[in-house]
C-alpha cells in the first residue's frame, strides 16, 4: 500500500472533521464556575455549575476538570441534555471526602438519563480506607447506604474512558439500564483487603463491552445481577479481588434473566476465585443462558473454574433445597494456568434444574506449586472437546 496516498488522505480528512467539531463544542472549565483545585475545597458545586451550562447549552458541549487535584461531595450528572456532551478530565484528580458521614446517599458521582456521553480521563480516589475498617453493613442482606463511586442509571450510547476509579468506599462502578455504552482503558484500583469494592457490577442492561481494563480490588473484579444481557468482556486482567462472577442469582422473586455473556482473552491472578456462576439454594426460578468463557488465563487462581447453585455465604439457607435457576448453553473453552486449590473446576448444579448443554473444551489447569488437580461435577453431563487438563468429570456426573 502506497503510504503516502491511499492511508494519509483519509486520515487527514478525518482529522479536519474532528476539528470543525471541536471547534464547535463548547468547553466549560470548572475553574470559571469556581473549582479552587486546592484539594481541601469541595469543588462539587463548580462541576455540577459546568454541568448544566454544557447540559442545557450549545451541543456538543464539554465539561473539563484541567489537570489538578480536585475535592468534592457527592455529585449528580444529570440529563437529558440538548445533545452529546462531554466530561473531560485527563490529569486531574478528584477525591472524595474520606469521611462517611460527608454522604447522605449511597452514591459518590451519580451519572443518569443520558445519551450519547463521554467520560475521558481522569482519577476518581473514594478514600475508602476508613470506611473498609468500619463494620457498618459487611456481613448484613440490607441495603447499604455506603457510596459506590460511580453509579450509571439510564445512560444510553455512552462512552467511558482512559479513567481510574480508587479506593472506592463500596463498589467502584454501579451500571443499571444502561444499554449500548463502552469502557475502554478503564483502570479500577483498590487493595485486596478492601470490603465490598466490586469492580464493575452490571445489571438489568442490553449492550455492554468493556476492553482493555485492568482492574485490581477487594471483591468481584466483574459482578452480572439480574437481566444482564449481551455483555462482552474483552482483554481485562483481573486481581487482586474474588474474579469475574455471574450472579448470586435466584435471591429475589421476578429476576430478569441473564442472557448472552462473552468473557475473552482475559487474564485473571492472584484472586480468590476466576470465572463462576452462582445461583442460591432454595432460590426464586430464573434463567441465565448463552454465557461463554473463552482464552482465559488463570495464574494462581483459587476455584478457577466454578458453577456453583449452592451459594450459601455465611450458612443463611437451606442449602438442602436446590436452587430453581436454570443454567444453559455454558461455555467453557481454552481456559489455562494455575490453580491454588486442588478442585480446579467445578460444576455444581442444581439437582432441580440441571445445566443444560454446557461445553469444555482445552482445559489445561494446574495446582500452582505441584501436583494434579482435580475436577468435579454434580447435576450435569457436559460436552468434552479438546485437550483436558484435568481430565473433566472423571467418575461421570454425580
Ligand atoms: C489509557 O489510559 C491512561 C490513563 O489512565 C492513559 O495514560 C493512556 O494513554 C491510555 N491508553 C490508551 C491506549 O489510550
Ligand atoms: C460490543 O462488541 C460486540 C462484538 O465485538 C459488538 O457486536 C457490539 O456491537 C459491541 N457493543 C457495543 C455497545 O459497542
Ligand atoms: C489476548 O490476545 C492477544 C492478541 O490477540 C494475545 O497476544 C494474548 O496472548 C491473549 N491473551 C490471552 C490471555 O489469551
Ligand atoms: C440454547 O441453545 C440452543 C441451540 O442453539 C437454542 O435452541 C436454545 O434456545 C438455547 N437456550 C436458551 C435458554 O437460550
């Protein structure tokens, strides 16, 4: 291909576009509505100023945090807007007040009824570390009123990028019918002792691809609840933190199923768990189906691989009833490395509703620091392909 033809001209072309584009976009700074920058000052009432001048103003627009370290208290970003807006914040850093007290809901910045948004950049630092040590909601079912630090409702064909969420209080990102949006580069980063910081947990949303993340935390690195649907996770390392898990499902009544989930090429270590999907004894019924693990490496992984419909954390069920959550059309292929536990897989399912067309093909899993592994099957008869490393279900479904 002749590079100074063929390739240039588009690109140059493309090029100028973005430019009378941009020229169009207006830019509102935050240190015109105020922002001090001085890290002590709660800069929250500057951005959300900004906010709504881009919101209600010319479009596009765009809000931008200028490289610096920024305060604020929790924050509501807000549509609808008049058309594609924009929060720009390379470079800067913005921290939230490490004190509980400071939050009067459960979410640090609030993002909602939006279409057509993109977050670029940025440092977004929860200080969680008092709150991690405190014992306010760790081992109760009620809601809990520690803020996550970004919580998505009903953004639309959005964009997220080049970002780090930190230290989050409680989850770091909260995503809810939010269909059609994109993370890319997303960086989450808390250390594996902090309480309850799930990376990303998605629910009741059709359309999700998260790519080249890394993220490193104290719970699930990607949580799917109810009503999941067309997820794809692509090249994300996970750990420190507990792995990549669908559900718990089947807790309440009417749960939406959990429908068309791709994990590929990721790398997951050090965590506690790797790729699971769990469903509660004695649960409601609910479906989840058509979710593939693929190209997957595991180094020193506890529970690598796990199907596990006998959830039952801190004994609060009836483990002897099973669960009614039926799993089908399960994937797992091409998943490879070390384990820290002896049973390398494990498919439990529900003796009620057994798993259904789950296949495995080129398992190559080894107990990190020597010996075989072993795997172990209940309530399924899955499709073996390949290569096994443990040989999958030796003694045959039990
Ligand atoms: C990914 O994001 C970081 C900031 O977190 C940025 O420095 C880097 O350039 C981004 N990488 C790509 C490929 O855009
Ligand atoms: C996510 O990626 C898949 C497969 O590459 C693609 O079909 C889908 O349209 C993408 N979704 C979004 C929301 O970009
Ligand atoms: C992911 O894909 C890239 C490029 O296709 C490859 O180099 C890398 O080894 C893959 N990683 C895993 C974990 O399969
Ligand atoms: C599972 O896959 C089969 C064959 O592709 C399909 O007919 C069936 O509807 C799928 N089951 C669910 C629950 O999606």
């Amino acid at each position: 291909m002749d590079k100074y033809g063929n390739i240039r001209r588009p690109v140059r072309c493309l090029f100028l576009l973005a430019m009378v584009a941009k020229s169009h976009a207006a830019v509102i700074d935050i240190k015109t509505k105020g922002a001090t920058g001085d890290g002590n000052t709660d800069d929250g009432p500057a951005i959300l100023a900004a906010w709504k001048e881009a919101c209600e103003g010319a479009s596009p627009s765009s809000v931008l945090i200028p490289p610096g370290t920024y305060m604020a208290l929790s924050i509501v970003l807000a549509g609808p807007c008049k058309g594609p807006i924009e929060m720009q914040a390379t470079g800067a850093t913005v921290k939230a007040p490490p004190e509980l007290a400071k939050f009067k809901t459960d979410t640090w910045i609030s993002i909602q009824n939006l279409n057509m948004f993109t977050m670029t950049g940025g440092t977004f630092d929860g200080q969680g570390q008092q709150t991690w040590k405190s014992t306010k909601c760790h081992d109760s079912q009620m809601t809990c009123e520690i803020p996550v630090n970004f919580r998505l409702s009903h953004v639309k064909n959005s964009l997220f990028k080049d970002f780090t969420s930190a230290n989050s209080k409680n989850f770091h990102i909260a995503l809810w019918a939010c269909d059609n949006c994109n993370f890319v580069n997303v960086t989450i980063n808390a250390p594996e002792n902090s309480v309850n910081t799930d990376g990303i947990h998605i629910a009741r949303l059709n359309g999700l691809n998260i790519t080249n993340s890394n993220i490193m935390t104290g719970d699930d690195c990607i949580s799917f609840g109810d009503g999941s649907k067309n997820v794809y996770i692509e090249k994300v390392t996970c750990g420190p933190g507990h792995g990549i898990s669908i559900g718990s499902l089947g807790k309440f009544p009417n749960e939406e199923p959990v429908q068309g989930i791709w994990i590929k090429n990721c790398t997951i270590t050090g965590t506690t768990n790797g790729v699971r999907i769990k469903s509660w004894p004695a649960s409601h019924p609910g479906i989840a189906s058509d979710i593939h693990f693929e190209d997957i490496v595991m180094n020193k992984v506890g529970n690598p691989i796990l199907i596990d419909q006998e959830y039952c954390p801190h004994d609060a069920c009836k483990k002897s009833t099973p669960s009614k959550v039926k799993l089908s059309n399960v994937s797992f292929r091409k998943i490879r490395g070390t384990s820290t536990t002896k049973v390398a897989m494990k498919l439990a399912c529900s003796a009620e509703a057994p798993c259904d067309n789950v296949e495995v093909a080129d398992i190559n899993l080894k107990v990190h620091g020597g010996g075989p592994a072993s795997s172990k099957c209940s309530n399924v008869k899955p499709k073996v392909t390949g290569e096994n490393v443990p040989q999958i279900c030796p003694g045959g479904t039990y």
